[in-house]
C-alpha cells in the first residue's frame, strides 16, 4: 500500500448472541475509527433465524461502509464443544458474508490480535478495550464485543503493514 492509499477494514468478533464488528482506515502508519457496534441476536429464537440476522446485518454494515477486507477472529478451544460449534456457526455466516461481498477475508487467532494490539497474547479484555480507546483516539472504550472486533481490524492493518514491508524488503534484495 503506498503512503497516500488508504484501506477500509471491517474487523470481526463472531458470536450467535453478540457478534461485533468495528470498522477502520488504514492509511500508511496511520488508523483512523470509522464505526462500530455489535450485532444482537435474539437468544430465545432458533439458530439458522439468528445466523441469519447476522449475514443480514454485516451485509448492510458492508454496503454502507464499503470496507476492502474484513478480519475475523477464528474458533478458539473451548471447553463445551457445543458452544464452540454455534461460534464456528457464526464464523460461517460472517465469512460467508465477506466472500459474498467480494472482501478479502483473513483470519486471526485471540492471541495474535491481543499481541498486536496489547502486546501480550493473553492481555484482559479490559486492557484490549483500553487499547483500542488510545490506538484509535476514541473518547472512552467501546464495548466489549466492539473493541474486540476493532482489535480484529487493527491486527489485519498491523500484520498487512508488515507484510508489505518484508516483500518490500525481499524484492530490494532480489528474492
């Protein structure tokens, strides 16, 4: 990406009951906020109806905001299998979403968003919405699922920036 480009990404922390989703801008070195919020599912009503309501959702979220790439965070190791089926579930319907819109889609594990934006794989999640307040200027924490969602799209900025830099570095060097 060069300096003047920007590149709007749309971060992503799965859920069946709360799924959150924050949006940023990348333009160089630089993050700038764009939205965030989370999407809720009715508890009480049957699996495919809520996966519906988030595709739905996140389908209007990306027609408004017209993101390049959406960061979802992936299945972590849980000790009930059944709910970490429903969160594979709402992985789908997000991913699904993404592909359907055309976005780039990547994907990250808790551990490398906490370490890229707290700095420590196993940081609370009081300290990655602390984070997020100060990395993007935002005048108090937003909520839990908000914040991990725009960790999500700040470790796709970070680990993009990166990436950038070291083909950069291997094409200098005539690799």
């Amino acid at each position: 990406m060069r300096p003047s480009e920007s590149t709007r990404i749309l971060g992503i922390d799965p859920g069946t009951r709360r799924t959150g989703y924050g949006l940023i801008e990348q333009q160089g070195n630089r993050l700038r906020h764009i939205e965030n919020g989370v999407v809720i599912t009715n508890s009480k009503a049957e699996l495919p109806v809520r996966l519906q309501e988030i595709y739905c959702q996140l389908s209007t979220i990306i027609e408004q905001f017209q993101p390049v790439v959406m960061a979802v965070e992936t299945v972590f190791l849980a000790k009930n299998a059944q709910s970490a089926l429903k969160l594979g579930h709402a992985r789908g319907s997000a991913l699904l979403c993404g592909m359907n819109a055309g976005l780039a889609v990547t994907e990250f594990s808790a551990l490398q968003v906490k370490s890229a934006v707290v700095g420590y794989g196993k940081a609370s999640k009081e300290q990655v919405q602390q984070m997020i307040r100060v990395l993007l200027n935002l005048p108090e924490p937003p909520q839990e699922d908000a914040a991990d969602a725009l960790a999500v799209a700040i470790c796709h900025a970070h680990s993009h920036a990166l990436n950038d830099r070291l083909q950069q570095t291997a094409l200098r060097r005539g690799r």
